[in-house]
C-alpha cells in the first residue's frame, strides 16, 4: 500500500490530470475517475464529463493519510 499524506495526494492528483485519469476531492475522500463505456453497468461506475467511467475512491484513515494501491507509484516518476 502507498501512504500519503496531504501534499502527496496533491502531487499524485496534478500527474494523474496530466495522464488519462481524472481526480477530484469529494469532501475528504480521493476519487480517481477513468473514461470507460463499461461503467455503464458496473458498481463504480460514474457518469461525468458527458462520459461513463469507473471512480476508485479513497477514505482519509484516522492516521491523516490515504492508503492508495501501489499500482499509482509510477505516477511519481
């Protein structure tokens, strides 16, 4: 698992947007959104920007930090 704090979520987010992923902040959750016409029928999925796409969200632990897979490391290369 990847732990971030505060600024490393900011970070993350600015090289996701910069990438195909969107993200956003829902109160104080991490949303990362990708384009894909299957979130039609899926559990996650979410309509935004005229588009269906699947939303991986991410609580704030009682640590202060996001717990994030490691799959998003290489965002910070």
């Amino acid at each position: 698992m990847l732990h971030l704090y505060e600024n490393g979520v900011e970070i993350l987010r600015k090289k996701l947007n910069e990438k195909k992923l969107e993200s956003y902040w829902e109160n104080y959750n991490l949303i990362i959104w990708k384009k894909d016409s299957g979130g039609f029928s899926n559990t996650k999925g979410v309509y935004r920007n005229n588009n269906w796409g699947i939303a991986h969200e991410f609580s704030v632990t009682s640590k202060g930090t996001w717990e994030l897979p490691l799959k998003y490391v290489r965002y910070f290369k």
